[in-house]
C-alpha cells in the first residue's frame, strides 16, 4: 500500500481530476453552443456564408439567411450531437418562398451522429474520472495524504500542455485536425466536405472553427482544473495533522 500511495495514487486522481475538469469545461461551453455568437463576427462566418452559399452543388438560397437564423442553426446542431445525434435530420433553414429545406445532407448527417457518438464516450471518460478523484480523493484525505504542491503540479500541467501545444503547431493543426478524423471515425462514413457541398461546414467555417472552440474549451479548463486543484490543496493542508511545538533548551 505504500508503493501505491506513494507512486500511483497521486498520478492517477490527478488523471481523473483532469479527466473530469475537461468534461466540465466541455458541458459548460456546450451550454453556450460552444461560443458560436463570439465566433460569427470574430471569424467572419457571415462574409463566408455570402460567399459561398450561392456556390453550393445541392441546396439553394442558403445565402439569404442572416445571422439569427445561423444561431439558431448551429444551436440546433449543437443540442443534436449532444444528444446522441437526435434531431439532425429535423434541422431546416427558410426558404425565399416561405417553405424550408433540410440543412444537412444524409453524408453530413451521418457524420454528424459519428461525432455524437464520440462525445457520448467523452462522457463516460470524464465521469469515470470524476469517480476516480472523488474515491482516491476521499481515500488521500482519510489517509491524511499530503498533497503535491501546487507549484510542482502547475509545472507539469504547463508543461504537458505546451509540449502538446508545440506539437501540434510544428505538425500544423489542420494536418493533425485531418488526422484524428482518420484515426477516430469509422472509414466508410465520409467526413471531408467542401464548402461547395456542405452548408455544414460553410455554416461553420470549418476548420476555422474548430481552432476558435479549441481555444475557448483550454481557457475554461485552464480556469477550472487550476481553481479546484488550489481548492483540494487547501482542504488537504487543513487536514495535515500539526507539527508539535518545538522545545526551548
């Protein structure tokens, strides 16, 4: 039991803390479509829309829509795939005459779901490691484990996430960004559209998108993980038994 206190426990309630901070800082920005509003103006996604909504192969008139109706799209979008991919093949846009037309075709729709899929397991990654912190968390603490310092666990934080950082940005994040597609998602379902046929991604400006939610989702996690790491730092120091008064010669 020693062995493990003093190599495993601490590495793996950590894990777990991070684990579950990412899912919280996941769920949270989900509740705000994943900063969409702030992305819109920030990316220009209604010049992108303009320009290439007339030049889409399947749907028409897409380029007549304004910003409210492209909140709301994306917000729709974004209550689907959390919930399993329910809903994606009832999202419609207006049309000049009055009627509506799908947004999604099948291949996006599908991918879609693929991707509602993944989150589902996302969630049940990060709840696992919500159980593993608060189990070996509670174990640590009846335990009177002292806990690492703050400083050496900020550094390998840090660390971690700039070592990342640097890799991802001398591969080049749209070419690791093609790469996990081809990694994660089942071979026969296409995932690749151009704007020309996808008012998914023209509604997205995608990739550029997914760079801007992947900045917002690190700030919200740099936020959590860094406030309840100072937290349980504190709760475990009120734990500690006291040090004895030392003796006067």
């Amino acid at each position: 039991m020693n062995g493990f206190n003093r190599y495993l426990l601490w590495p793996l309630l950590l894990t777990g803390h991070l684990l579950a901070a990412s899912l919280l800082a996941w769920h949270l920005l989900a509740q705000v479509n994943y900063g969409y509003a702030l992305a819109y103006p920030a990316l220009a996604i209604d010049e992108h829309i303009a320009r290439f909504g007339p030049a889409n192969r399947y749907k028409d008139h897409f380029e007549q829509t304004g910003k409210e109706e492209h909140l709301a799209l994306f917000g729709e979008i974004t209550r689907a795939v959390q919930s399993g991919g329910e809903g994606l093949r009832d999202i419609h846009y207006p049309l000049p005459d009055g009627s509506t037309e799908p947004l999604l075709r099948e291949a996006e729709a599908i991918h879609l779901e693929d991707v509602a899929h993944l989150i589902d397991v996302f969630y049940i990654a990060g709840l696992t490691g919500a159980l593993v912190m608060l189990a070996l968390g509670g174990y640590a603490y009846w335990q009177r484990q002292r806990f690492p310092t703050v400083r050496r666990i900020l550094l390998g934080f840090i660390a971690a996430l700039v070592s990342v950082t640097v890799i991802v940005l001398a591969i080049g994040p749209v070419k690791v960004f093609y790469w996990l597609h081809d990694v994660i998602f089942p071979p026969e379902n296409e995932w690749f559209f151009y704007y020309e046929d996808s008012l998914m991604t023209t509604l997205m400006k995608a990739p550029d998108l997914f760079g801007f939610i992947a900045v917002l989702l690190v700030l919200m996690l740099v936020i959590i993980w860094t406030g309840s790491v100072a937290l349980a730092a504190r709760g475990f120091a009120r734990r500690q038994p006291s040090s004895p008064p030392s003796k006067r010669r």
